[in-house]
C-alpha cells in the first residue's frame, strides 16, 4: 500500500505544474485488492498559481489518507503547500523531486511504436508504445488532437508530458495529440491514468489563497507514509536506488500489514 501512495503523491507532485487559467480532472486506477488504487486528481492554475486534489481510494486505508490539497504559488514556485482543510493548517516542503522519468531526453533516443487508431474516452486517439533506447519501462499512450487546444495541454509538465523532444517524435509517427489515456508500470504496478475533463477557464484567487489557515511544522504521515522522509529519500536517489527502495516497502507492508 505504501508503494501505491508514493506513486499517487509523486504523481500529483507532477501534475501540479499547468499555466494560467486551465482545470484538468484526471482518473487514476491500479492494483487489485490491499494493494488497489483508484481516485481522482484534479488540478486548477491561475496566473501562475496552481492547486492540486486528489482523493483517493486506497482499499482498506481509504479513511487513512482521504482528501490531499497541495498549492504551489507564483511567488514561492519552488515551495509545495500541502493544506489540512479540516484543522486549517498547512504544511510546506521543497516541490524538487528528482528523477530520470521527469527529464527530456534527444528526440532519437524515443521509440515510438504505433498499435492503431481507437476511441478513447470519446477522443479519436491514436494508440502508441513509447520507451527510451536502453530502458525496459515501456508506457502505452492513447494521444488525440481533438482536444481542442492540445498543443498547450501537452506543454504541461509532467512525468508523461511537457517533453518536447518526444512530442516531437510522436508527432513523426503521425501521433500528435495530448494523452487521454496512459497505461505505465509504476515500480511493478500497472497503473491506467484517464483524462476526464481539461479546458480553458478563469479559476478564483480565493482557492490559491492561505488566508485563514497556520503553518504546521512537519508534515506528519498520509496513510502511514512520513511524506517529508519520503520526499528527501526520493531526491538524493538514482532512478536504480528508487526501485529497490519502492521493493522494499513492498517487502514491508507484505510482512507488516497496515489496516
């Protein structure tokens, strides 16, 4: 379960980096049973302010983790806010989590294999295979261009997008377009990322706002992971470093189940 809600927290660290005025909602799925994952993530940008949710559904630790608001401002970009709505308190960490999956890498280093033409969440999608020469991680995309304003969705930086280099290669391929959907394997789980809504819209300041809410020292723990142990662990790690320690916990919870 651990491994699950670093990978959920990773991902919403990563979605939180869209420009002005955009709402994105995503649907998330993966694992079966203790280790079963599914939720939402939505995120909304505003001047270059932008705010992530994400609610979750994490088998029997739902009621651990509920609700996570995270806030990155325009001011403090480097700073990540994670807000408690409920005792009105926040937290705040450093948002520079490393990683070899987040870089760009020279457009000929992608390989882009192509499956087919589908409909994908009621987007005409061209279904593609996408990995890095010299990886075994291989990521399914279901990319379409008739997501109107694809080409600025698809400058959104994350760990599946915001990468010129393999825009471009997809594009060579004939499979432009912003990904609705994305099958990937996160550290031995098959996660499946759907695209729900994104659109243009004027977001209100009073959602990127902390009036009204003290800082908290320390972040504590989310579903019994202690984030800010987690986060610097993440930082200093080598993309090889990070699958063992991901084994690991796995091996942990395996043997200490949480409930």
């Amino acid at each position: 379960m651990k491994k699950i809600i670093s990978t959920a927290l990773i991902l919403i660290l990563a979605i939180a980096g869209y420009t002005q005025g955009f709402y994105i909602e995503m649907k998330m799925s993966g694992g079966s049973g203790k280790e079963g994952i599914s939720g939402t993530m939505k995120s909304y940008s505003q001047d270059g302010n932008n705010r992530s949710e994400m609610n979750m559904n994490l088998g029997g630790a739902a009621a651990a983790l509920g609700n996570i608001v995270m806030l990155t401002l325009k001011d403090k970009p480097e700073t990540v806010y994670m807000l408690n709505e409920k005792d009105k308190t926040y937290s705040e960490f450093s948002s520079a989590v490393s990683g070899e999956d987040m870089k760009d890498y020279p457009q000929n280093e992608y390989e882009v294999t192509l499956v087919g033409k589908e409909k994908v969440n009621n987007f005409n999608c061209t279904h593609v295979r996408v990995k890095r020469k010299g990886s075994t991680h291989e990521t399914e995309m279901w990319t379409s261009t008739d997501l109107v304003g694809y080409v600025e969705f698809a400058k959104v930086k994350t760990k599946y997008t915001g990468k010129i280099n393999m825009f471009k290669a997809l594009e060579e391929k004939g499979a432009a377009g912003f990904p609705v959907r994305i099958k990937a394997d996160e550290h031995g789980h098959a996660v499946q990322i759907d695209l729900v809504k994104a659109e243009r819209r004027t977001n209100p300041a009073s959602i990127f706002s902390l009036t009204g809410y003290s800082k908290s020292e320390g972040l504590g723990n989310v579903g019994g992971v202690d984030v800010q142990e987690m986060l610097k662990k993440i930082q200093n790690m080598s993309p090889a470093e990070q699958e063992l320690w991901m084994k690991k916990m796995q091996e942990q919870y395996q043997n200490h189940p949480q409930h």
